[in-house]
C-alpha cells in the first residue's frame, strides 16, 4: 500500500513537471514612440517577442475609425518596428484624437495607442526651461532698474 502511494505521488509529480515545461506563454510587447505627435506627424511602433513570428499591425483612425495594416516579422527574442503613416498603405496622421493601435500575434491581439494633438509636450527641456527663466528674469530686471535709478534733483 505504502509503495502505491509512493509510486501515484511520483507519477504525478512527473506528470506535472511535463506539463509545467511544456506550457510556455509568449511574451508580447508593443511600445509606441512617441506617444503624442502633431498632425503630419510620424511615431514608430515596436513588436517585439520571445519566440519569433510574423503577424500584423493595424491602427484605427480617431474620427473615420479607418483602419490600415502594416506586416510584422519578429524574431524569437527580438523585435522589429514599422513607422506610422510612412510603413501604412493609406496611413494619415491629419486627424485628432487617439489612435488605436493593434497587433496580431500568434493567435493574439495586443493593444495600444498614440496620440495626435495640436499641444505636444516638447522631448527637449530647454523650452520648459525658458518658460520658467523668462518671467523670473522679467521681474529681477525690474527691481534692478527701479535700484539702480539716479534720484533726479
């Protein structure tokens, strides 16, 4: 009896080392960059994948809800980008809002989105930075000038 139990306890634990080794999940990732353009903009989106496949990637215009599709070949391990409108047949970036953008890989669909707008945060800091310094300096040249000022007899 004791031996049966020892023997079941084994198989199973064979059976579900088996199962646990043979049931691998792919990992998908699909990033945007940059996330907000202007109109006429580009922004590239990048697939990338543990184990290769081809698939495909479609974005869906905010206003006409228009779709256009793109192809993706991802090696295992690796990724592989395309440019949006430039990589799209019939691909424009006029229109404002979000834009959806979806990718199909082996058997699944991965999500994402871009933005296009007409008030884009600059990548530089140095525009950031000038708003901030100018209405400083405005006001410290003030109270210099007012200091410096000769009284008049």
């Amino acid at each position: 009896m004791k031996k049966r139990i020892i023997l079941t306890i084994a198989m199973a634990m064979v059976l579900f080392s088996m199962l646990a080794l043979s049931a691998r999940a792919i990992t998908v990732g699909v990033d945007v960059s940059p996330e907000k353009i202007l109109p006429g903009g580009t922004s590239k989106i990048k697939v990338s994948a543990d184990e290769a496949g081809t698939g495909a990637v479609t974005v869906i215009t905010p206003i006409t809800r228009t779709s256009s599709v793109a192809s993706v070949d991802v090696p295992a391990g690796g990724f592989d980008e395309v440019e949006y409108p430039t990589d799209f047949p019939g691909g424009s970036t006029t229109e404002l809002g979000e834009y959806d953008v979806i990718v199909a890989l082996k058997g699944t669909d991965y999500k994402a989105m871009f933005w296009v707008s007409l008030f884009v945060i600059p990548e530089s800091p140095i525009g950031t930075l000038l708003g901030i310094i100018a209405p400083v300096a405005a006001v410290v040249s003030i109270f210099a000038t007012k200091r410096l000022r000769t009284p008049k007899l």
